[in-house]
C-alpha cells in the first residue's frame, strides 16, 4: 500500500493510497464523512492482489486540500472524474460509504461512461426528512475550533455495533479532527440536501447495495427504495452490524468486492 499525493487540474492536491497489479481490475473507494483513506485500512489487506484498488481522501478531508467553497456532491464527483483522467483510469468499479456513496451516485449519474459498477455501503437516495441527518447536522452547526474530540469519537463509535480496535479507532478519530469546523458545516449542509431519487432509474451499470441491519443513519426502507428503481441493483445485509459494515465485517466484505468485480 503506497501513500501518495496528487495535484489535479483544479489545483486541488488529493492525498490517496494505490495498492494492487496495476494491469488488474481498477476499483477506486470512496470513504464516508468524515474519514478519509484510512476509512479502508482495515480492508485493503484482504484484498486479492489482481484488483488494483485507489483509495483518495475526498476533498476537505484527511490531508487533502480544504478549498474555501465546493463541497456539493458533484464538486466531489467533478474530483473524482479529474483523478481518474490524471491516472490514466477509463473506468472503474466505485465503492462508497454513505457520503461517498452519495458522491458514487453522483459520479455514476455525470459519468456513466467511467463508471463499471457502483457498491454502496449504507447508501441512501436522500436524507431529506431524516431525522437522525437533521439531528447531526444541528450538532455539527454547533461546533466550533478546535472541533471536541468527544464529539468525534462519539460519532464513530454510533456507526458501529461491535467495537472497533482502540488503536484504529484513534485513527479515524484523528483524521476526522483534521478537517475543520466550518469545513465540516459546509460538507453536510450539502449532503444533507441530496436527493437522487427522481434520477435512479436512469443508473444502467451493475449496483450491489450493502447494508447493515443495525444502521442507524440509513434505513432498509432506503434499499428498497434502490432495488425498485435500479434495475438489476442486489443487496447484501450484514445481521447484527451497523453502518459502517466494511469496518465490522472487512474480509466478507473483501470478498464480496472481488465476487462482483469477476461478475462484470
């Protein structure tokens, strides 16, 4: 697994990690708010080595630039398609954790053309009359520099339901500290207004949803939603697991990207 730092077109120097044959099955992952590359560090290792995996942190998180403005959906898909072009990637299979799935179906939506397939983790269409997304977003309007460590820590902890390794955990609480406040306000007051529904059914690539029944931020009501207006889209549930399903479950979940990745 190789650290790397990358300028794109837009002037915006993206931090991600490469791994895997370079002549191998391109899968580029999208981490969740508010994580970074990191997010798949427990994952990666359990990957075969045939898949040639890309994981950046998305703008304003990790060490990646935190421009003043952009942080709509598709200024994170418009990144993306830029990587993509830079590393000379036609098309990939993309994964994404609940706000990078949201960016995946953003970028599968824009660019259809790059995009072999979409595996989203605790994916949702919109959290528009969420209460859970509404209750954290005026928990994240309230904060202030330096951003309370127990806040953070909190948060991650609520996206699981076993516990995670203290020395990982620390990890992701760390680099959720690194973005600031007004950065964290500006992301999610965007997220917070998606709302991809009216535009599922035009989604032609293979979709496999993956959800934990122990969600607490995206309901199964939001992969049903999927599953009829996606054509041909699956879904996996992980019983007793929680949100962030690649953090609890990571070698099924290894195996489940390697199965739909020989299936394309």
């Amino acid at each position: 697994m190789n650290i790397k730092t990358v300028e794109l077109p837009n002037s915006l120097k993206m931090e991600y990690v490469e791994q895997g044959d370079p002549s191998g099955r391109q899968v580029i992952f999208l981490h969740g708010y508010p994580d970074s590359w990191q997010s798949y560090a427990t994952l990666l290792p359990y990957l075969p080595a045939n898949i040639h995996a890309y994981a950046p942190s998305q703008r304003g998180h990790g060490n990646t630039d935190r421009p003043g403005h952009g942080y709509d959906p598709k200024d994170f898909a418009a990144d993306l398609a830029l990587f993509m072009d830079h590393l000379n990637i036609d098309a990939a299979v993309i994964v994404g954790h609940s706000m990078g799935a949201s960016i995946a179906l953003r970028f599968a939506l824009d660019h259809p053309e790059k995009t072999k397939g979409l595996i989203l983790i605790g994916g949702f269409s919109t959290f528009i009359g969420n209460e859970n997304m509404t209750e954290l977003l005026e928990e994240v309007n309230a904060l202030s520099d330096p951003v309370d460590r127990d806040f953070m820590e909190e948060f991650q902890i609520s996206t699981v339901v076993h516990p995670l390794g203290a020395s990982y955990l620390k990890t992701l609480v760390d680099e959720s500290l690194k973005i600031p406040a007004n950065v964290l306000k500006a992301i999610l007051s965007q997220l917070v207004k998606v709302d991809y529904t009216r535009e599922l059914n035009s989604i032609k690539v293979p979709v496999l949803l993956v959800w934990g029944d122990h969600d607490n931020l995206t309901g199964r009501e939001n992969q049903d939603q999927f599953l009829r207006l996606i054509t041909g889209s699956r879904l996996s549930v992980y019983s007793g697991i929680g949100h962030s399903v690649h953090w609890e479950e990571p070698e099924r979940f290894a195996n489940e990207v390697d199965e739909f990745v020989n299936m394309i």
